[in-house]
C-alpha cells in the first residue's frame, strides 16, 4: 500500500512539475507577453506563414520585434502615419545564403530606399525549414530619413514580402495589408488577417486620372472657343 501511495505521489508531483515549467514559447504568448500579427487566420505561432510579435521591454523604453514568414525572398513590417505609401519606416528581413540579414528601410513615395538614423539593433538573423526571421530591438523613439516614429503614439502597421536578385529586395511580389485602425503599441493586441484591409494604392491613379480628364476638359472647351471665334 505504501509503495502505491508512494508511486501516486510521485506521478502527482510529476504532473504539477510539467504544469509550472515554462513553455518554450512563453515568450511569445500572444496576447499576454507579446502583441501578434500571424496569417493564415486559425494559425498557432511557429507554423504560420507570415508571424509579427512585438512587445516593449520590462523597465526601458525598448521595444523587442520578431518577424518570421514563410519565403525565398524577403519579408518586411512597417509602422506609418496613413495607409499610402510613403514616409514609412520599415524593418526588412531578407535570405542571405543559407542565413539571413536585416536592414532599417524607409519608403520615400513609391520607393524603398536605405534607413537612416539610431536606435535600431538586429539581435538575431536567421533561416531555417524556408523561414527567414529576424529580431530586433528598437528605441521607443526613432527618427528615420527625416520622419520620427515614437511608439507613445498610435500607428497603421503594414506587413509585405517579395522577391530578391542578387541578394537585393525587388518590388512586392503582392498588395501589402495594412491594419484597419492604428495600433496602440502600449497594449497587445493579437491581429489576425480580418483585422487587415489594403491601402489607398489607387489615389495617386485616380489623382491623375481626373487631373488628365480635367486637361481634356479644358483643352476641348478652348477649341470650341476658337472655332466659334
């Protein structure tokens, strides 16, 4: 009897043992440790294909990001002030090899050129399984190419990935999502692609359609005031 009690004890003792030993992803409890950006919709995190945790460390002014996506190429988070491009600051993690790198971008109207300033760290690079991911630590406040993104404020958030030559980032190979509303970088929302829509990609288009609609305009009502001269 006291070798059954004995056994059960253990067995029990066992049990609460596994339950208070940390997960090996604790860290990155969406919702409670971590902010979350994971696609598809019903993926858990580390089997999605496209992942984004953030979350601002304990007692500094540092926030702590990961991406990891699923790709050949390159796969990039942005934090923006609208939903157009532009005046962006991005963070890119890009297949180098068999491993990864990662640069501090910035978009400049329609194109993504170098990131300027201080503040960004990249920790950690790598590629595994086809997953390129990246780790990065950045100051509450950094100043990129001019445009200074302070997390004390509210920002859209965009998520893209595309193709590379030659080690080198090529255009998007699709539409990047952007959240719908601005994200609250001192709460820890868990974002899913219904929480996504796409940007005002087309006003410029249609800027310039109607600007060239209004020149047509203007240019036949001049002509019939010359033929009517």
């Amino acid at each position: 009897m006291a070798a059954i009690v004995s056994s059960s004890t253990m067995i029990l003792l066992l049990f609460v043992g596994l339950l208070a030993m940390p997960c090996s992803r604790a860290e990155y409890f969406c919702g409670i440790h971590n902010a979350c950006y994971m696609t598809p919709d019903g993926c858990s995190y580390g089997n999605c294909d496209f992942e984004v945790v953030w979350s601002q460390q304990e007692n500094t002014t540092k926030y702590d990001f990961k991406i990891a996506v699923r790709t050949t190429g390159w796969a990039a988070f942005g934090i923006s002030s609208d939903k157009f491009m532009g005046d962006d600051d991005v963070y890119m993690c890009i297949v180098e090899g068999d491993g990864a790198k990662f640069e501090h971008r910035f978009n400049f109207g329609r194109s993504n050129i170098a990131g300027t300033g201080t503040g960004v760290l990249s920790t950690e690079r790598r590629y595994v399984n086809g997953v390129v991911s990246c780790r990065i630590e950045r100051d509450l406040s950094v100043t990129n190419n001019g445009v200074t993104v302070d997390l004390t404020t509210d920002w859209y958030m965009f998520f893209a990935k595309g193709p590379i030559q030659s080690g080198s980032p090529l255009q998007h190979d699709k539409i990047p999502r952007i959240t719908k509303v601005k994200v609250d970088f001192s709460e820890l929302p868990v974002l899913t692609p219904g929480d996504l829509d796409y940007p005002n990609t087309n006003d410029n288009g249609a800027t310039a359609q109607r600007a060239g609609f209004l020149l047509i305009m203007c240019s036949t009502i001049l002509l019939l005031m010359g033929v009517h001269m």
